[in-house]
C-alpha cells in the first residue's frame, strides 16, 4: 500500500455509506492522532487501540443522527498525497468550508488542525478536510 492515510480515509468513506456502526482500521502513530482530533472535534463516537499482533487494530465507532441516519461527517478529503505533497504555511492555511470544517494538518509539533496550527504560528503538511 502506497498511501496508507488514503486507506484510513477511504475505510471510514466506505463504513458511513455502509451505515455500520463500527469501522476496523489497521493502526499507525498517525492514524491514531489523526483518530484522536477526529474525537476531540466530535466527528466519530469513540475509539479504541486495540494491540493484536505486529501493527494493532484501530476500531472507530462512528456517530450517526438517530433520526436522520446521517453521519457526522459528511466529507473527507485528501489532500497531500506520496506523489504531490501540499504544504502550507500558518498564514495561508486553509480555511474549510469557511471555518465550519477542519484541516488536519501535519507539523513538527505533532498532528493538529488547522486552527491550532495557526495559533502556535506553525505550518506544516496539509492532509486532509473533514466536514
């Protein structure tokens, strides 16, 4: 697998339009933070590491509206991908869908959004949009 956050974005695309509750993901440090700003900013219910053999298991429970049955995320994009990254600086950084969704943005201070990054005056590599 060449992309693997392409992957995680991809399995969580394709959980929500199966309606399942629960999407199982294999784990790396970067999914895990990019898993734990995805719960901070309310878009999933919960999660879990869970530790099974080499690489581990991330289970995500998603959030869906009990009386619409839409989920909490409606899009996720990505945007830097192997073969063309995207950089930004924390002047130019991007604003989704003015300011109702998130960027998360990779910098030398750890994954964040794209608003955390602009507050600590950091830019970095730009990952993906959620709303």
């Amino acid at each position: 697998m060449t992309d693997p956050i392409a992957d995680y974005l991809t399995r969580l695309r394709n959980a929500i339009s199966a309606k399942h509750r629960v999407a199982e993901i294999p784990a790396s440090n970067l999914k895990k933070e990019i898993t734990k700003i995805l719960f901070e900013k309310g878009y999933i219910l919960n999660y879990k590491f869970v530790e099974d053999g080499p690489q581990g298991t991330i289970k995500v429970a998603l959030k869906f509206d009990p009386v619409s049955k839409s989920s909490a995320i409606k899009k996720l994009v990505r945007i830097s991908s192997p073969g063309m990254r995207k950089y930004t600086g924390y002047r130019d950084m991007p604003r989704v869908i003015n300011g109702l969704g998130i960027a998360i943005v990779s910098t030398s201070k750890g994954v964040m959004t794209d608003k955390e990054a602009s507050n600590l005056k950091i830019g970095g590599e730009v990952l993906c949009y959620v709303y």
